[in-house]
C-alpha cells in the first residue's frame, strides 16, 4: 500500500543515514555500543542440563510444583489480559502520551503454532528467540526527549538513547524461558543438587521478580480485546481455546517495517 511505502522509504532513510533524517528518533545499528545490555545476553540453557533426557527416576513432588506453577502463569497472563482493557486506555485511541515514534500501519494476522519457539532450547530455537531482538536490543536515538515529557534517557556519544517497551517484554519473556528449561532440565537429570542451588540463587534474583510484574502490566495496557472461538477435535467437538487460527488486529512494529525493507 502506499501508506506502506511511505513508512519503507521512511525507515530505510533513517537506516542509512539516520543524523540527517527529518524524524526526531531512529534505530541503533549494530555497531553502536550496546553497553546498557548486551544484545549477545539471550536465553540460553546452562550445559549441564542442555541435553534432553527422557525416562529414568522422576521427583513426583517437584514435578507437579512446577506443573502447577506454569498452569497459574498461564492462568495469571489471561486473567490480566481481559483486565487490562478496563485499566488502560485503548489501542483504538489516540495515545495519552506525547511520543516521538509515530503511529505504524496494521494488519490482520493468524495465531498459529510455530513450533520453533514451542521447542526446548537448542541451537535452532534459541537462534529464533534470539532474533526477536534487533540489533541494539531495540534502543533508539532520541532527539530532545524533554519535549515528549521523558526524563533522559541513557546517554551516547550522539545523544541519548531510550528502551522500547515491547523489546522490554520480549526479553522478560527469554528470561523467564531459560530460567523454566533450567529447573525443567534439571528434574529430569536428576540432579538435585544443581537444582537445589539454582532454586535458592533464582529466589534471591530480584530480575524474574521485575519481569513477572512488568508482563503484568504489559499485558494490562496492551490488552488483546479479539474474540477467539474453540478448535474442532477429531471427533468434532469444540471445547478448547487454544488461539489457532483467529485473526488478531496486528499492529506492526518498526522491527517488522525494517525487516520488509532489507
């Protein structure tokens, strides 16, 4: 479309000559310093439980703590997702706060199961978790952030750079992937002293605290308001929701908008 076309030749601009462009933000490549956090921290599985190893001794107990304690995150991210819609302003609206990035183009996108991302760590589905960072971790320039009423941001060479909430998100989420595959992989090598002592050093770890309630509220304020209908069984019954299939209203991204234009 020429709206999109519009933003392509907007985005490329700032790609590649990013200081001259009319925007009042842009993108940090991959060779600007990423010394805030560095992109290369992605999830990844400690090696002594990186291998996958079915059958053996299982611990009943542990395994059905850690059943129960995935079941009330599911439960937990749905509840808040329909609560937030009463809680923040919506989508639909305009935005309440000023903001340099500009509004981006939508489309109509399936959920579907992508079984890349459902797998457990290896080499191919940490790669494609890895990816859902940009280069820069997904930090831009910002040029007079006062204006937009921000507090400063971090500051560069070339000015001052800011976080952008959904790479925020995903990397709370890689965080929390890695740290469930490692207690998972670790009941099921049986080793419990390993276990015990990353049970106690995650317990002290105030990051998975910060990235629990930071989801929360992502999910409060960007509630997904779509109606979804059950899937059709073998036998023909509809009972479960599970997401596959519905269209969702799907805002692109300026990753997604940068994407199409390489």
């Amino acid at each position: 479309s020429s709206l999109e076309q519009t933003y392509n030749m907007n985005i490329t601009h700032l790609i590649r000559d990013k200081y001259k462009t009319q925007q009042q933000y842009c993108v940090l490549s991959s060779n600007d310093p990423e010394d805030v956090e560095s992109s290369k921290s992605s999830p990844t599985v400690s090696t002594r439980w990186s291998s996958l190893r079915f059958g053996g001794h299982t611990w009943l107990k542990t395994t059905a703590v850690a059943a129960t304690i995935s079941t009330g995150i599911a439960v937990a991210m749905l509840f808040f997702t329909f609560l937030g819609w009463n809680m923040c302003s919506s989508s639909q609206q305009k935005s309440l706060l000023k903001t340099p990035v500009p509004s981006f183009p939508k489309e109509i996108r399936l959920f579907e199961y992508n079984q890349t991302y459902m797998n457990p760590p290896s080499p191919e589905s940490d790669m494609a978790w890895n990816k859902l960072l940009p280069d820069g971790r997904g930090y831009i320039y910002v040029k007079n952030g006062a204006q937009y009423g921000m507090e400063p941001g971090v500051e560069k060479e070339t000015g001052e750079i800011y976080g952008v909430s959904m790479y925020h998100q995903i990397h709370c989420l890689g965080v929390i992937r890695r740290n469930y595959y490692n207690f998972a992989m670790g009941i099921q090598n049986d080793a419990p002293a390993d276990l015990k002592k990353e049970a106690e050093r995650q317990i002290r770890n105030e990051h998975i605290g910060h990235c629990f309630d930071y989801l929360r509220q992502a999910f409060e304020c960007s509630a997904d308001m779509t109606l979804e209908w059950p899937r059709t069984e073998k036998d023909g019954r509809r009972f479960q929701t599970d997401g596959r299939g519905v269209p969702h209203d799907f805002t692109l991204s300026l990753a997604k908008i940068m994407f199409r234009t390489q």
